[in-house]
C-alpha cells in the first residue's frame, strides 16, 4: 500500500495545505536559535479569565463530572448561551430548542455541513475565506460556489446576479463578519438585505460569528438573528475562542433555526458525547461573569493593531485600520507583487524573521494579499515591524 493519504476518496479532495510550508520553515528558523515573530496563525495568546479556571478546577475534582456529558450540551450553559444573546443583541432563543453546544466553531461548521448537504447541494460564501468554509463544503459532497468579496455590498450583487442566473440554486449561504481573513465588517442592513433574499428563495444561512466581540474604533458587530424573521432560515455559530482567550477549550455554539439545530444535534449525537462537563460549567462563568475581560481582550487587540498598522504604513508598507476580527489584512508591496503571496511570505520568513500567512491559503482570491494575526504583544510587533522596514529597504 502506498505511503501518501492521496488516494483515500475525501483527503484527495483537499488541496496542500500551503500554511504548512511556513510553518516548516518557521521550525527550522527556531531550531537554528533565530528570533521568529510569528503573525500567521491566529492563536490567541492570552491567559483564560481566572475564575473560568478557578471553576474549571473545582468542577473536576467532582466525580461526577468524568461520566459522558450531553452531546448538545449541559442545559445550564444553553440557558446561560441565551440570556447572553438576550443581554447583548436583544434576541430571543429557545435554550432547549434553539441552542446547541459544540465542541468549538470548527466543530459546529463541519458537522451542521455534513447533516444537511447532499451531493451537488450549492454553498455560497465569500472568497477569500476561512479554508472549513470552502472545503467542508467539499468534504460533505456539496458545490463550494465562492463569490468575490472585494466589499460586502459587490458580495450581496453578486449574490444577486447568481440568483437570476443559475440553473442551481444555492442550498445555503455561509457567511462570517467581522470577516477572516479580510476583516471587512457589515452593519445590520447587510443581513436584512441577505436575509430577504434568502428568505425569496428558501435558501438557509449559516453565519459563523467567531469575532463577536472583537470590534474597534466604537463599531459594535450585530448578530444576524437581530433581524426579524431570521430565525426561520439562519442559524449563527458563537465561540468563547477569542471573546475569552479559550480557543484550546474548544467551546462553540449555534443557535437559531430550530431545524437546523436538531439536524446538528441528531448528527452529533452519533459522532461524540459532547465536552468534557468541567469545562462546559467553567463556560457558563465566563458568559456570567466575564465581560469586563473580553472587553480588556478586545483593548489589547486594539492596541497591537495600532502599533502594526501604524508602522507598517511608516515603512512604506500602506495597510488599512480593520474595525473587527484580530488580524490585518494586506496586499503585498508593490515591488514584491509578482512573487504571488506564498512566496513573498516565505521571503518574509527567510529575511525578516517575520511569519505570515499568506493569501493564496485563503481561497484563489486571496493572491495578491498576506494576513498578520495579533497574537504578540506590542514589543514583540514593533520588533516585527523593524525588521519589515529593513526588509523593504533592501
């Protein structure tokens, strides 16, 4: 048999994966004692509140919570998940019905994808985008459609114009704002406009809302079951992730349509037996208690946004100030162009010590772009941004 996992039938139907050749190259640097600033993945890098630890420690020293948990999800953190929504959004959710428990955002995506798309089924979203957008569509055997998204209002168009013109019509739209990895934000107009047309065409919504509350500058990103009627055809995935520095935890949620929820929650039912309850308990303090620290998380970002994009624009590098989502989002220097965005951001590597992901992992339509995450602090960016502007003299 042979050695590569090419031939089994759903792994050739992935691409390489090209955030692996920096990652490659950033191990190597390190093992040669080289000083890398890594800004590739978006891996948050701060401490979980401490008293969601706190509460994770007492709740696993209890017995009781070491036996199979509910695979949607213990129903005080549902209740909890929608006094949330209550409090922050005005929306109103059924715990029981309209709520469930993943085990983070990934989880929730892929699973809800392989419960409800068939062979053929047509997914719209944005390109460039999040990779599980495009390829856990392909994975559960439906038609990645991806349409360009140089600015929300040219992604509802030509949603639009897809509308009148294909013979498929799409199954579901799979959107996520504050976007990764463009950081383009949308106001509620935007998904009263989508969800309207959504509606004309019994077509289902899934927004993956990961960047919640990671918003800058006064921006406050709305939720797309703020809009009236939405629940009928849209579900949203939450994640404790970046709100609460628990990305390891792998805590997510959807909620919304209540037939896409049971579809979720029947799937899952066969696949796992849900969280660990320690931590599942350990959330439900931090929604209760722990919104003052997201607000300091969401300062933090803001701070080390500022310091990169600010010094990338003093060295020659111009960038736009994103209003949401921890990254930022950049063409790649004129000069350096043609190289195509995996190139250059192996040339970053090797002569600036500086990890990026690079565009072209994003979709065909991320070429041309590198995506900087915010997962180091001020000092460590500054130094970042030095080597940059020593770079781009050379």
């Amino acid at each position: 048999m042979s050695s590569t996992t090419d031939e089994f039938y759903r792994i050739q139907k992935l691409p390489p994966y090209v955030f692996a050749v920096i990652n490659e190259m950033k191990a190597k640097a390190r093992a040669a004692q080289l000083d890398v600033v890594d800004l590739g993945m978006g891996n948050p890098d701060g401490a979980t509140p401490e008293p969601v630890i706190k509460k994770l420690v007492e709740a696993a020293r209890n017995p009781r919570n070491h036996r199979y948990s509910m695979s949607r999800g213990i129903p005080h953190l549902r209740l909890e998940i929608a006094k949330h929504y209550r409090a922050n959004y005005g929306v109103e959710v059924d715990p029981e019905a309209e709520t469930i428990v993943t085990i983070g955002a990934k989880d929730a995506l892929a699973h809800l994808l392989f419960a409800v798309i068939g062979p053929g089924d047509a997914v719209v979203s944005p390109n460039p985008a999040y990779p599980i957008h495009q390829y856990g569509v392909i994975m559960a055997e439906g038609h990645a459609c991806m349409l360009p998204m140089p600015d929300p209002a040219t992604f509802l168009n030509g949603l639009e114009h897809l509308y009148r013109t294909s013979s498929r019509k799409p199954k579901m739209i799979l959107i996520s704002f504050p976007h990764n990895p463009t950081t383009q934000c949308v106001d509620l107009q935007f998904f009263r406009e989508i969800v309207a047309m959504a509606q004309r065409h019994g077509t289902m919504i899934v927004h993956d809302f990961a960047y919640a509350d990671i918003c800058f500058d006064g921006y406050r990103a709305p939720s797309i079951l703020e809009v009236e009627g939405a629940k009928e055809i849209a579900i949203e995935i939450y994640s404790m992730s970046k709100s609460f520095n628990m990305a390891g935890w792998r805590v997510g949620f959807c909620l919304g349509n209540r037939k896409l929820i049971g579809a979720l929650a029947r799937i899952k039912s066969y696949l796992d037996y849900g969280i660990f309850q320690p931590i599942q308990i350990a959330s439900i303090i931090a929604l209760r208690e722990c919104g003052d620290e997201t607000k300091k998380i969401c300062a933090t970002y803001q701070k080390r946004r500022d310091v990169l994009v600010s010094g990338l624009n003093r060295a020659g590098w111009p960038v736009e100030s994103p209003r949401g989502s921890m990254f930022v989002w950049a063409r790649i220097p004129e000069p350096y162009r043609e190289l195509g965005s995996l190139e250059f951001s192996k040339l970053l590597m090797e002569e600036a010590l500086v990890g990026v992901s690079p565009g072209i992992g994003f979709g065909p339509l991320g070429e041309g772009y590198v995506r900087f995450a915010l997962v180091e602090n001020q000092h460590r960016i500054r130094q970042a941004v030095k080597s940059i502007q020593q770079f781009l003299k050379t």
